[in-house]
C-alpha cells in the first residue's frame, strides 16, 4: 500500500488536472460549451433516454441538466420525444446535426490529446487510460457518499473533506 506522502501527491496531483480539463474545454466550438458537449457524448455513448437518466450520468440536479438540455436542443443536436411508456416524460434523442457536432467534438479533442501528448510512447497513453479508468473504478458512483466523510470526525477541516465534480466527457 502506497504511502501518505504518496496520497497527498496524488491529491495534488488531481487538483491540478483542472488545468487540463480547462485545456480541453477550451478546444470546444464556442457555441458548445462543457455541459452541451457532456449531452452529447452521453447521448452518443448510450443511446437515447430520459432526462433523470441524463442527470444521473452526469451527477448534476435536474435544473443544471435542464439548462444544457435546452442548448443543445435551440441549436437542434438533440430531439425531445414523449416517451410512450410516461407521456408526461420526454426521451432525449440525438438528431443527425447533433452526430456532426458530436464528431466534431471528438475530432477536437483528439487532436489536442495528439499534440499535447506527442512525446508520449502508445504503450504510455495506453497506461493512462488504464490507470485512469481503474482510478475511476476504486471510486465508484461518486455520487454516493465517501466512506472516508461517514466515518470522519466533525471536526474534520473542511480541506480534507471529500467532494466530487461532475464529469464533463
């Protein structure tokens, strides 16, 4: 098992991955921000489905998927349908503009993940997706709360607390 010196470099680490999730963020069409781009690669990846679903792959309350929803709808990437089986719910469908746009997306970010990773070997990218998804795995539906928070005293500082941020793509 890893050290404590190790874990608190990692966490240091993971703070500082919000410069290449802004990075990446900076590399979507102006008229596509974070949130409209995570609709559409949710919606690519698993196919159609209502909103609460959408809200819960992206672990965001049901007003902030709503906003996005919307975006992405005025620009007609996605269609609203009413599901056959609750008339009062909406299934969320891509439309064809709404593939371009996802495969526009796609195309942006590898091209900024080749550029900035240029010098890395396949094996080395290959590594990383692994680790990261492994990482990813050991957390779990980071929705739920932490076992590290239940089990914390209330005096806990507020900067060691665990919080979460919600996947963009």
């Amino acid at each position: 098992m890893a050290g404590r010196a190790q874990y608190e470099e990692l966490a240091r680490q993971l703070s500082a991955f919000g410069a290449v999730k802004r990075d990446l963020g900076r590399c979507l069409p102006p008229d596509c921000p974070g949130g409209s781009a995570a609709v559409l690669t949710l919606l690519g990846r698993h196919g159609d489905m209502r909103m609460s679903k959408l809200a819960e792959l992206l672990a965001v309350d049901m007003s902030v998927t709503s906003r996005h929803v919307a975006h992405v709808a005025d620009r007609g990437w996605i269609e609203r349908r009413p599901d056959p089986a609750d008339k009062r719910s909406r299934i969320l469908r891509l439309t064809a503009p709404g593939r371009v746009q996802l495969d526009e997306l796609s195309r942006r970010t590898a091209e900024l993940l080749a550029d900035r990773l240029s010098d890395w070997s396949e094996d080395d990218v290959g590594r990383l997706i692994q680790l990261m998804a492994r990482l990813r795995e050991s957390f779990g539906d980071c929705r739920s709360t932490p076992r590290l928070a239940q089990a914390a005293p209330a005096t806990e500082s507020v900067a060691h607390q665990t919080t979460r941020t919600p996947a963009s793509t």
